[in-house]
C-alpha cells in the first residue's frame, strides 16, 4: 500500500474503484461523507439519502441485519423510463401505434411490488404478465386499469383458460398466448363452452440466436415456442373453428439479459416476416410482444459481457420501433401496438442485500523466530533459506522452492519424521514465503500464469451475516455477478483484498468474481474491520429473480425486508417491514412440527432433572431459551 494513496484517497477514489457510476444506473453513488447514498428522482431533481442513515432506522424499528432493502420510488422511476422512451421513440420516429408494458410477474412476485407496479404503471396502461394459474389471479386482483393487458404464458389447462375467459368478461384485456397445438383445442373448446371470444397470441421459436448466458437456449433449440409448421397448423385450426379473427398477437422471447443490441433488432425484424405472412393468412394482428430481455449493466462495462449491454433503454426503444415500422411501412401494413415484458430491466435497481460482516479469515503469517531451534530437520531448514533468497527477477523459481520445501515438510510429518510444532512453522515460514512474493508481484514485468492467482489464493475470507442460496442464488446457480461494496467508510482507502463466505457451511455459499472497473475480479477490495464497530455490505441490483428462486440451505430463512419510500424534502417513510422467517417457520416449511418439537424438548429435560443432571430451575432456563430460539431470526444475531 502506497501512504501518499491513502492519504489522498476520498469517495470519488472508490467510486471509481467500484465503479457505482457506471453500474448505479444514476440511483446510487457516493456522498462526501464516504457513504453509498440511494438518488430517487423527484421534483425535476434527484433527492438522496445514505444508505448508513436507511440501517440506522431499521434498526430502531427491530430490523436487524441482513435486510433486503426495497427502494420503492426506483420501481416507479424505471417503469416511467421505460414508458416514457417508448412514447418518445414513437413521437420521433412518426410511429403510429402505441406501447403496452406488461411486467412479468415470475420477476418478482412478492405482493408490495406487484401492487406498487399496478398503482404506478396504471398512468402508463403498465399491465402483467402472468405465467401460470397463480400469477393470472394475481394479475386480475391487482390490475384496476381495463386498459392494461394481461398476458398469460406457459402451459394452460383448461381452470387456467377459464379463468382468463372470465377475465375477459370483466373487461380485463386477457391475452392466451398458446405455445403448443394442445392448447388451442382447449381454448376452442373452453371459449365455445363459456361463450366469450378470447384474445390469442401465438409464441414464436426464432430462429435468430442472442449472446449471453441464455445463448445455447435461443434459436432453434430454444424450449419454447411454435415452430413454423406448429403455426401453420394453429391457424388452420382457428380458421376451421371460425376463430381466426381471435388472433391478435404475435410473441416471442429471445431469451433474458441479451447484451447485444444488434440481436434485439435481427429478432424483431425476423418476427415481422412471421407478422406480414400471419396477417396475409388473414390474422387480424393488432400486436408484437416481444418478450423479455432488455437488459441490466450489472458491471457497469457497458459491453456486450454477459453481465452487461450495449445500449440504453432509449437505445432499445428507438431499434424497436424503428424496425418494425420500416418492415411493416414496405407491405403498408398498420403498425402494431408494442407490447414488452420487460422484468429485469423494471425491477432490478429497487432491492439492494445490506448484511454485515461476523468475522474475517487471514492468510498472514504469525511471528517469525529469528533462529530456527536446534538441530533442524533438514527439509525445515531448506524451506527456512528458500525464504532468505526472495528477490523480484526469480519469482517464480522461490515459488516453486517454497511450496516444494512446505510439501516434503508436509511428507515428513505424514511419517511421523517432523513434531506437531516444527510443521506449524513450516507452514508459517510457507505463507511468509508466498506473502512476500506476492508483495514483489507488480514490480515483474510479466507476471507468470502460476502466480497470477496468489494473490486470490492468500486473500482475505469476510465472513458475511447471509445466505448466497437465499438471497443471491443466480450468483450461485449461474455464476451472476451483481455490483458488491461496503456502503461506508468510503473516504478511506479499502487496503484489503477478500472473498465473501455466507452463513452456510457449503462451498459454494461464497462470493469470489465480483465486477469492476477493469473487468471481472476474483477478489473484492474492503476495509480492515475494527473492533466493536459494524462494517456493512451491499449487493446492489438484486430485485429480479433472487427472492423467489432463493432456497433454504442450511434452514436460512427468508431475511428481514423493508420498503422505503423517498420523499423530495429527503425525509424517508418506513412503508413496509417484514420480519424474516422465524426458526420455527424454516422448520415447518421442512414438515417439522415446532410445538412438538418442543414437546420432545420438555419431556427430555424432565428427564434429565428426574436422573439428577440439571435442576428444576436449569430445566426452566433450558426451555425458554428452547422457545426463544424458536421464535428467532435464522441468522446471526449480535
Ligand atoms: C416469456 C418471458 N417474458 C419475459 C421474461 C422476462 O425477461 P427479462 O427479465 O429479461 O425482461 C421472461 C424471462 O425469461 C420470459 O420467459
């Protein structure tokens, strides 16, 4: 660590270190004080308020760590950027037909969102998509606005279908999307029966193939969608049911967070074939849903790395519209309404993970003697001069000699040849050793590919008060990196490098690539953690898909979530808090029965004081620390 860099390190310093800029989409950014401040737009301007002041008022409230964080105005903000650029990409592309969004609930489906999606987008006829029989109730309880559409996914049987034909005799505009042959049977029949016209869209599999991690998943291979023949067949079928004049909507979905702006549009403009042909076959279609995909800068590169995008919501809008209406203007064919199912890129900004750190692992050597003891074993004395011949121009030949020297120490102890003690300061001299190296690492030129990973291997291990599996578990299951940072001290120079572990005792519950500046790392920078003082993480942009697909390894349950609302004085309103799952609840949701539970608990301790081993008042201890517990916070609380 260079002093000078310390002294002169402030927030803009590690701004640039963790490049909130680039990833924060303007929500998120630095304030003098050195704390990561949330920026909710207002009246015209931006009002922000720290995330350090946030936990302070949870925790009056009995919030403790680690909270799921819902920033309710961000929700609004990026359903108005998405609405309003599509309306300004069809004022200045002379478009004629109209926008619809409809949230895909699968997204995130707790209720506060949803709801708070159906308030807001109502000004923008913002509607839902609903992927199964669950969702599509959902969708008609929340929904107030009868312009708004409904779009229904997935595979539907026939309760499914009603429910949506009832839809549409209240008025909803409840759209069927059919994704295979069986379906449209269905819909014919349960319409026939329940004498009400649905609205159809058929799914399309396009054949143009997207980047990023859903890439093996699109094109032709791709699990859903009708292929040509399938669409054939469907409006025969419809044509011969008299129901022809149902089809309304064209679908299809090249897949989540594409990266690349130029697949976007080759879809859009390979599903306009399909559109003019299906209008020629004399489909009356009114719409082009196009799906999800828009995608999140999650590492701020702004490339087409998976865990970015080449272009801006404005970008996206202004490619859409302009391709339709180029393709439909040549067979003078009305523009349709767009429709997009945007998830990610409406909710991912609003939920930020803030957890605290337990306790942190280092992989530094204790003191060095400054002899070794008499008479040496011969191999500890090798490893012991190894350590004496460190120098920049042979890094790695010592490498080699350190780890050869701590491995035939390693042999010697297996024969029982070297004490318990000589081997622990073999294996002290050995992370001296490898610690010096890595010191002298950005002094070579060239660093050799074998000790390019030292540093990670010899970083620090934070542990963190979390669950990966619960709260973050496409980090996990696909390797997502979300933005991660300390939320405070960040006038200060972070001087440690470190992974994260979770609560859990897994492997996998870890946090090691993380996204920066200069690409992804394997090592984050945090600061040393001082005693008796809290020192809070965030893994921000964590509000799609992570609530849902979180699972309870271990038993972590679901953590404590708050929704905030910022007002435009800077003044906060705590608008929802939700304790976590109870111990008691996890183990319910796993079929135990906790009063049982109990029951055993009690009759065990009975036990014990009948056989002399606790006493009466041991006993009554014991069982209302049992019944504490059960009543408590799965996590770990101070
Ligand atoms: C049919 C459909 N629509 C919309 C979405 C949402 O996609 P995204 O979150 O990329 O906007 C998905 C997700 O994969 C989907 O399968």
């Amino acid at each position: 660590m260079n002093d000078t860099d310390t002294q002169t390190w402030s927030a803009k310093s590690s701004a640039e270190l963790y490049g909130i800029e680039e990833w924060g989409g303007g929500y998120f950014g630095i304030n003098n004080d050195g704390n990561v401040e949330v920026r909710a737009p207002g009246n015209g301007g931006r009002t922000a308020v720290a995330l350090t002041d946030i936990i302070d008022g949870l925790q009056q409230r009995g919030l403790e760590m680690p909270v799921l964080l819902r920033i309710e105005n961000l929700v609004d903000s990026r359903i108005s950027i998405l609405n309003d650029s599509f309306a300004e990409a069809i004022k200045v592309t002379g478009y004629k037909g109209q926008y619809r969004g409809a949230f895909p609930i699968k997204v995130n489906q707790q209720s506060h969102i949803v709801e708070e999606i159906a308030r807001f987008g109502e000004r923008y006829n913002h509607g839902l998509e609903a992927g199964s029989k669950a969702e599509l109730m959902i969708a008609m309880s929340v929904l107030q606005n009868r312009e708004s559409l409904i779009v229904c996914n997935g595979y539907k049987d026939a309760e499914f279908i009603d429910l949506g034909l009832q839809a549409r005799k209240l008025g909803f505009k409840c759209i069927f999307v059919l994704e295979t042959m069986a379906e449209v049977r269905l819909v014919i029949e349960r319409s026939r029966e329940l004498k009400v016209d649905p609205i159809i869209g058929v799914r399309l599999k396009l054949s143009t193939k997207v980047e990023g991690h859903w890439a093996e998943d699109s094109g032709d291979r791709s699990l859903f969608g009708l292929t040509t023949n399938q669409l054939v067949d469907i409006i025969d079928e419809l044509r011969d049911a008299e129901l022809l004049h149902c089809l309304e909507l064209l679908h299809f979905h090249l897949g989540s967070q594409i990266p690349n702006i130029r697949s976007i549009r080759a879809g859009v403009l390979e599903a306009c074939r399909y559109y003019i042909e299906m209008v020629s076959e004399g489909a009356p279609l009114k719409y082009m849903d196009l799906g999800g995909g828009l995608a999140i800068d999650y590492d701020g590169t702004s490339s087409v790395s998976g865990h970015s995008r080449n272009y801006s919501v404005q970008e996206y809008c202004v490619d859409v519209v302009e391709a339709i209406a180029q393709q439909l203007d040549a067979h003078d064919l009305p523009h349709p309404t767009i429709v997009t199912e945007s998830g990610r890129a409406t909710v991912a900004h609003t939920s930020v993970l803030l957890f605290n750190i337990l306790d942190v692992g280092h992989f530094e050597p204790g003191p060095i003697p400054s002899q070794l003891p008499d008479n040496p074993h011969e191999q500890l004395s090798n490893l012991w001069h190894t350590l004496k011949m460190i120098e920049v121009n042979r890094l790695q030949e010592n490498y080699n000699d350190v780890i050869y020297y701590r491995d035939q120490v390693r042999d010697c102890f297996f024969r029982g040849e070297i004490n318990l003690r000589d081997r622990a300061l073999a294996e002290n001299l050995c992370l001296a050793g490898l610690q010096q190296i890595v010191a002298l690492l950005p002094e070579m030129k060239r660093i050799p590919p074998e000790l390019e990973a030292l540093p990670e291997q010899l970083a620090d291990i934070y542990y963190g008060n979390f669950s990966v599996f619960q709260s973050l578990p496409d980090s996990w299951a696909i390797n997502q990196v979300f933005p991660v940072m300390p939320i405070h001290r960040l006038n200060e120079k972070p001087t440690r490098k470190a992974t994260i572990a979770d609560l859990t005792c897994d492997c996998d519950g870890k946090l090691d690539s993380f996204a920066g500046p200069e690409g992804e790392t394997n090592t984050l920078s945090l600061h040393p953690v001082k005693d008796g003082e809290e020192y809070h993480l965030g893994v921000f942009l964590v509000g799609a898909y992570q609530e849902t697909l979180g699972d309870l390894h271990n038993l972590f349950g679901d953590t404590n979530v708050a929704s905030v609302r910022i007002n435009n004085d800077g003044s906060l309103d705590f608008v929802h808090e939700l304790h976590g799952d109870s111990i008691a609840d996890v183990l319910s949701y796993v079929e135990y029965d906790p009063q049982s539970m109990f029951r055993q608990f009690r009759m065990a301790a009975e036990q014990a004081v009948r056989d002399g081993r606790i006493s009466v008042s041991e006993r009554q201890s014991m069982l209302a620390a049992y019944s504490e517990s059960l009543r408590g916070y799965t996590y770990f609380e101070r």
